[in-house]
C-alpha cells in the first residue's frame, strides 16, 4: 500500500506534467486586506513554478514574501471527452532573476500591456501543497446563448 508521501509526490508530478502542457494561469493572494487575481507566464524549474509577469501592474509586490496559490487548467481548451484538469500549488513566493535558460523557456514576452510597454518580473513559488482534479467521461455540450434576464 502506497505511503501518504508516495502519493503526494505521485500528485506533485502529475501537477507538475498538467501545468507543462499550457503556457499560462493565475496567481491569487491578496492585495490590501482583498484578494486578487492576476494571470502569468509560467515555466516549471526543479519541481518549482517561476512566474513572469508584468511589472508595471505591481501585482508582483503584493506576491513577493507573501504566501500564493497558482492555478492551471485545461478548462476551456480541450473536449470533455478527452478530459480536463486543473492544478493549483501553494507556497511562498519570492522574486527571482532567471537564469537565461529559463528565460528561454518563457520564450518572447508580449511587447505590451494595456497599451504600455511589457516590463518582466519575475517570482518562484516553492510548492507547500498541491492539488490536481482530473474530470474524464465529459461530453461536449453545445455552447450557451448568453441571455441577459431582468
């Protein structure tokens, strides 16, 4: 019988297989006594997830020291049949300066934001607890008209 530390290392690398297959999700903490979230670039280095994100939001000032969650999913790009999944890892996140290599795993950064400038930071977050959930045996359901009821 698996040990509680064999299966939460079998979840770590499942999470850690899931979040490599898409480029980006969100971070959550909270900014001023309210939480937030913020979407980010993210890339996978030894079992730790390193963020890029825009600078000029100061979102990363509220992330760095504090503890975050980080979340991925497959939610809205793959047919239910197929599956979907969504993964979060929690921790504490620092602010980081990559290594080229990793800056070549984040490849080219967008050329703006809002308008302005892309100004990269860049954040790890050391995973504490990680979750993964798998939904297979989905089938896909025909897109929902948007009604506006008063």
């Amino acid at each position: 019988m698996p040990s509680e530390f064999q299966e939460d290392r079998a979840q770590e690398q499942r999470a850690i297989e899931l979040i490599g297959s898409v480029d980006h999700g969100r971070v959550a903490t909270s900014m001023r006594a309210l939480p937030f979230l913020a979407s980010a670039r993210h890339i996978v280095v030894d079992g730790r997830v390193v963020l890029r994100m825009h600078k000029g939001y100061g979102y990363h000032q509220a992330c760095a020291g504090s503890v975050v969650a980080y979340g991925a999913d497959n939610l809205n790009n793959g047919d239910p049949a197929d599956g979907q999944w969504s993964v979060q890892f929690v921790g504490t996140c620092v602010a980081v300066e990559p290594t080229p290599g990793e800056l070549g795993l984040f490849g080219p950064a967008p050329r703006f934001a809002d308008g302005e400038p892309f100004d990269p930071v860049y954040l790890r977050i050391e995973p504490q607890f990680v979750t993964v959930h798998e939904l297979t045996g989905g089938a896909r359901h025909p897109k929902r008209a948007f009604r506006h009821v008063l």
